[in-house]
C-alpha cells in the first residue's frame, strides 16, 4: 500500500516535469484598428524592442530632444533569436510586446499570415523611400505595409587575393568582378581553374551558403503564390541542388563546412578556402573570425544577378496603446538622414533609397579588406537586386530540410545526391 | 502520518473555574479546535505545494492534452477539433521514432554510466581524505556551470575538424571519429555532457546516503571478515536503496527530456541533417516552434509524458529487486 501510494506520488511528480510546456493560444485577431490618434500632445512613452545593435541609442536622445512631450524606452534584446521568441510567444498571448518591434526579413512569411496583429504603416509620406523589393517583402496582397525597412543585406563576393595570386589568378577588385561576372556556372568554372591550382585550398566555404546564394533569385522557389508546396517537383529547385553538389563533391570546390559551426569559424584561420559570398554584415564576421589573416578582399560582382541576405525592419503591434506616436517614431527613424547615422554608428547598410546615394556612405571603405570602397560597392549590390523571392508560411521549413540535405552529401557524408534528395521529399511530405 | 501519531489527545480538562465565563468558553473551544486541527492541519501545511503543482504542472498537462486535439497554430491559436488525428500522424512519422530511438539511447547512455560513476565517486569521498571539503565540494563544481556554457566548451572539443579530441586521435594515428555525422558518437558526445554536468551532483547525494549508514554495520562486516569491496556490495550498495530509487528516477525524467545539450551541439539546433541527435523534446521544439503546429507538437509532448511514466514504473520495479538483494532491512 505505501508502495503504491509513493508510487502514485513520483507518477505525478514525473507529470509535473515531463509537461511544463505550456501553450497560450489568444483568440484569433480583433479587427484592424489602423492608425489613430493625435501625436505630439500629450506626453507618453513609447517603448522600442531591437536586437543585437540597431545603432539607435544616439537617435533616441535626438529624437527625445525634437519631440520633449515623448519619452523612449529602449528594449535591447542579445540575439536576433531571442527577440524572435519573445515577439511569437506575446503575439500569441496577446500582451507584453513593445510599441515598437524590430523584426528581422526571415520572420516576415510567419508574420504576413497574422496581418491583423499589426498595424498599417503604408503612408503616402514614406512611398519610394526604400529599395522596391525592400518593401514588397513587408507587405500583404492586400496593400498593408506591416514595417518599415531599416537595414538591407546586399550581397557581394568576398575573396582571398593572396591565394588567387598563389594560384595564379587575377587578385585586384575589377579582375575578379569582372571573372566572376556571369551565371553561377562562371563561377564555378573559375572555381575549378582555382582548385587545380590550389594546393588543397577549396573555392567556397560551404554547399549550404553559396545554395542560399542561388536560391535567392528564384521567384517560387518551394511555393506558388497561392501557397501551395511545389519544392519537390520544381524543377529549377532540382537543378540548383544538383549543380551545387556538382560543384561541392564532385568537383570539390567545397570545402565541407557547415555556416556557423565551430569548424566553419575556425577555418577562417588556416587557409580553408577562398571565396565566400558576403551581404554587408558579413564584412565584421569575416574580420572577426579571420583576425590577422592578411589578404581578404570584396568584389563588386554576384553571380547570376544580385542577392540579398538578411535585414530589419520596424513593426507596430496593434496590441500596443500608443501606435501613433510609435508609428511616428518608427518612420522617423527609418528614414534616410537617421538611418545614415546608424550605419556610421553601427554599420548597419541603409535600405533607403536615398541614403544609398548620399556621399557619406559611398565614401565609405574598410580597411580589413585592402581598403575596398565597401560602401559603393555595396550600394551598387543593392541596386542590382531583381526578384524579391515569395517566400510563403513553409518556406522557412523547407528550407532548413533542403540545407540538411545539402549538408548530408556536402559535409555528413552520410548520403549520395539522389538519397539526400529522397529524404528531402520525404522531410517536405511530413510539413 | 507520523505527525498524527504522535498528537495525543487533548489532556482531560482539570477542575473548571467555572467563576469566569471567559476562560470556559476558551476551553470549550480550544475543546473542540484540536479534533479537526489534528485531523486537517498536516493537510493544510503540504497543500501549499498541491496547490501550486495543480497551477504549474496539472493545469498544462491537462491544458497541453486539449490542445493535442486541436489544429492549433502557435500565433494563430486555436482552430477545428481534431480528434486524434494529431496522434495518427505524429505515430506515422519516421521522424517520430527516431526521435524516441535517440532520446532512448542518450538516455542510456548518459544514465548508466552516470548512476555507476557516481557511487564510485562517492564511495572514495567516504573515505578518510585530507581537505575533504575541498574534494567534496570539487565533484559540484561542473554542476554550477551552465548548460550552453558546457555546451559551447563541448562544442569546441568535439568539432569535427579543428576539435581538440579528433587532432589527439590523429595525433597518435587514429582515425578521426565524426562527431556530428555518425549518429552513436553524437549520441556519446552528447552523453559527455551531461555526465559531466550531473555525475558530481549525484555523487554528493549518493555521498550523504553513505554517511548515514550506521558505522557499526561495516564494523560487524569487518569482524565477519568482509573485505571493503564485499562491504561495499553487501552494505553500502543496498543500504543505499532508496537514494539509488531517487536518482534513478530523476535521472531518467531529465535523461528522456534532454534538450540543452543536444540542442547547442551544432548551431541550426534540429538534431544534425539527418536527425543524428534529435530527441523528443527537440521534435516538440521543431513542430511547435519551428512549424508552429501546437496541436502535433502537444501530441508528441503527451506521448513522451507517457513514455516517461511507463519507463518510471519499469524503474521502480526494477530497482526495488536490485536493491533489496541484500536483505531488507
């Protein structure tokens, strides 16, 4: 009997620590409230939610200065992660976020379902104020714009001159702009001369990476504008994974890392390989991972058109109480005078496309990478980017079971293309 | 209860002072308040913790199983009733039984060792050693580390290709092992961390469970002649029955929920690109936060809430044999 009693009571207590998720779940969305209200009267807080660095913080004070009735109270999150769980987990409750939240360009497919959970930022005022495709990722069929764009990830190819030189190809910026000009084909054709010559160093970091390069130009990649799953027979999709292998093993252009692991970090200092394709903020994480590695360099060229990678927006939450004075606030910091001054604070590219113009980001140059004039050649990526792929609620899903698929034949090794491929259709069937 | 037992009741009142009405009716009510005070006050006092566990633990598991009955998106919120039709197709998943396959194995893995290193560990801090509390309190010091700190060290260790262990394998002419490809080295490295992180906290209760056992048993041993390892298997070990219960118990509740250590160790945080290391957790982390679809992700949390409870009650049993080899005392 006591057996059974102390039994009864360690069942329970295994109940109490197996289950602690816990799921809120708010009712479906009330109505759009829009934008109302009068700004600049009474005085208010408006609460702001970043992550990792906005460059903000001097902003605030000058904006508090211009409007004395207003006072900022700034949420700063560590990562892009946390920020995001904080943002589904109060969207669900229905209560707690900021009246202002900074949202990063990966989120926006999740975000544009629930457009009832934020407010219409579309305003005459701020038309044509960022690059097109910029604005089309943030804003529903329906014509709502749920945030303004702050920052953009332009991407160009960095390249190790030195090791060029060793292998025999032209090092300086307009030689390999103009080498790699072309389809990605070019580039790997260029890959193949550089491997032989190499000695062991491979072309590009990873499968993975350069993938997400390619499958960035494709307009429906995994879904149709309806939504509907079309990964699995799309054939530009089977294409870019079976050139990208190709290249990767059978090639070996590759050289088997996986972005972000340890392995990847360290192999920024021995060597590994020599090209990588690089959006803006990347130039700081080649630096840091690369620290007195002599010989990094950026190329004002993209393979196969130009890409994107990454960058921020800001959103108002129609749970928030002051969303005018939020909205106010949010277009005043996006727009190109103030975003300049972020970018010279924390580096963060503008999306605008004024402040892609303005002398002080053109002049721009980085002296890690042999002083290349970042800034233009950045905004030069900028322009050159065309398709703003759909990217619809599973392409984020998809995508991660196609990077594991890659990194299966790329780095695990644990699988051939067509096997991979397999797995990979059935990863997409169990969505 | 013990407390009851040891209440005696009330003491017959003595001669009344029947001149002050006060004091009778204080005694007539101090009459009647200890029946129902002995009766309900050891309740009241532990009702705290129900109280409590029937907010945070009874209130989800009852609230996650409604909503495993659901379509239920995780900003959406609820949508139609389901049924079981989140079951059906989370039981039809290979990802499924992967899953419940990794989490068994790390689990193994990671306990076994664990439990068997920890008496050891204990058994040589019982002995007479100089600065005992320095030693003693040196096994803790892994534990005050936390997790993703371990894992980040971890993680550096066992790297595939600059990682300090491979570099010593090739060093001496081995091959290198494939941490993240290979599903049982993943499943090993894993099984490094927690080890490390829980085997001293387990050795110091195994520990304060040695010091209690009565110095004249082992004494009685010593005059029947028992060597210290016959001591150590005929009374320490199952002297030591109710504490091997405990951390059994609570080592498989943590061992069958790992999710920290598996989930650092590489950065996209799925289990590896072939589901290497995803446990059950992290299944429930991908389809609720991943894919959003609490419904399925509520399913797989009742299925592994069952799964623990069954293995608790094969524990139970199981140890209780072990344990009580030696002769219940």
């Amino acid at each position: 009997m006591r057996v059974k009693a102390r039994f009864t009571a360690l069942s329970a207590a295994a109940a109490l620590l197996a289950l602690t998720m816990t799921a809120c779940g708010s009712g479906s969305g009330t109505e759009n409230a829009g934008v109302e209200g009068e700004t600049g009267t009474d005085d208010v807080t408006v609460s702001v939610g970043t992550f990792n660095e906005f460059g903000y913080e001097e902003l605030f004070t000058e904006y508090e200065e211009l409007n004395p009735n207003v006072t900022i109270e700034h949420k700063k999150a560590a990562t892009s992660n946390e920020a995001r769980d904080n943002l589904t987990t109060r969207l669900a409750a229905g209560s707690g976020l900021s009246d202002i939240e900074a949202i990063e360009v990966d989120w926006l497919p999740e975000l544009l379902e629930f457009p009832d959970q934020f407010a219409d930022l579309s305003d005459p005022a701020v038309e044509g104020r960022w690059l097109d495709w910029k604005t089309a990722a943030a804003t529903t069929e329906d014509g709502q714009l749920i945030g303004y764009g702050t920052d953009a990830g332009p991407q160009g190819v960095c390249y190790r001159a030195d090791l060029f030189e060793k292998a025999g190809l032209p090092s300086d910026r307009e030689s390999v702009a103009a080498m790699l000009d072309g389809s990605w084909q070019d580039y790997f054709d260029a890959g193949k001369e550089f491997v032989a010559a190499s000695d062991g160093v491979a072309w590009f970091d990873s499968a993975g990476a350069t993938y997400q390069g390619m499958i960035n130009q494709v307009q429906n990649a995994y879904e149709d504008n309806d939504g509907n799953v079309i990964a699995t027979e799309n054939a530009d999709v089977k294409d870019i994974y079976e050139q990208i292998l190709q290249a990767s093993v059978t090639d070996g252009l590759s050289a088997h890392l996986t972005q972000w692991e340890d392995d990847w970090v360290a192999s920024f200092q021995s060597d590994a390989f020599a090209t990588k394709l690089c959006p803006g903020w990347m130039l700081g994480v080649i630096e840091g991972n690369a620290e007195g590695v002599e010989g990094w360099d950026i190329a004002d060229v993209f393979p196969g058109g130009g890409g994107n990678w990454g960058g921020s927006y800001l959103t108002v939450p129609t749970q928030g109480a002051n969303q005018a004075e939020a909205k106010k606030l949010a277009e005043w910091l996006t727009a190109p005078e103030q975003q300049i001054k972020a970018f010279e604070s924390k580096g963060t590219f503008p999306s605008q496309v004024e402040a892609l113009e303005s002398e002080e980001l053109t002049s721009q140059t980085n002296a890690f990478f042999n002083d290349a004039p970042t800034g233009e050649i950045l905004a030069n990526r900028a322009t050159a980017v065309e398709v703003t792929p759909f990217k619809g609620p599973k392409y984020f899903a998809i995508n991660d079971a196609m990077q594991q698929a890659l990194t299966r034949v790329d780095v695990d090794k644990t699988d051939d293309p067509a096997s991979s491929w397999e797995k990979f259709v059935t990863a997409v069937g169990a969505l | 209860m013990a407390v009851t037992d040891r209440v005696q009741p009330p003491p017959p009142t003595t001669k009344q002072q029947t001149s002050r009405d006060k004091s009778v009716k204080r005694l007539a009510f101090s009459h009647k308040v200890p029946k129902w005070d002995v009766k309900l006050s050891p309740y009241l006092y532990i009702s705290p913790f129900f109280l409590l566990f029937a907010v945070t633990g009874l209130f989800p598991l009852a609230y996650t199983a409604w909503v495993s009955l659901h379509s239920w998106n995780l900003i959406g919120g609820k949508g139609a009733f389901t049924g079981l039709e989140n079951y059906e197709f989370v039981l039809a998943q290979p990802f499924f039984w992967n899953a419940v396959g990794n989490t068994f194995s790390i689990f193994l893995l990671s306990s076994v060792p664990q439990v068997v290193l920890a008496i050891a560990i204990a058994a040589v801090l019982d002995a007479n050693l100089r600065a005992r509390t320095f030693w003693r309190m040196g096994v803790l010091v892994p534990f005050v580390v936390a997790p993703v700190a371990v894992g980040l060290i971890f993680n550096n260790l066992f790297a595939d290709q600059a990682g300090l262990f491979n570099e010593m394998l090739t060093g001496i002419g081995l091959d290198p092992v494939r941490w993240h490809s290979d599903s049982l080295a993943s499943h090993a490295a894993i099984a490094t961390m927690v080890n490390f992180r829980w085997t001293g906290y387990n050795a110091l209760i195994f520990l304060a469970a040695m010091q209690a056992i009565p110095r004249d048993v082992y004494e009685a041993a010593t005059i029947d002649g028992a060597g210290r390892l016959r001591q150590f298997f005929s009374v320490t070990v199952p002297m030591l029955r109710p504490t091997i219960i405990f951390v059994v118990i609570t080592a498989t509740i943590g061992g069958l929920q790992i999710f920290d250590e598996a989930r650092v160790f590489d950065q996209a945080g799925l289990g590896g690109a072939d589901r290497q290391w995803q446990t059950l957790t992290m299944y429930i982390w991908e389809l609720g936060w991943g894919q959003r679809n609490f419904g399925r992700a509520s399913a797989v949390a009742w299925l592994l809430f069952l799964i623990i409870v069954l293995i608790a009650m094969a524990n139970f049993l199981i140890t209780r044999r072990i344990a009580t080899q030696g002769g219940r005392r």
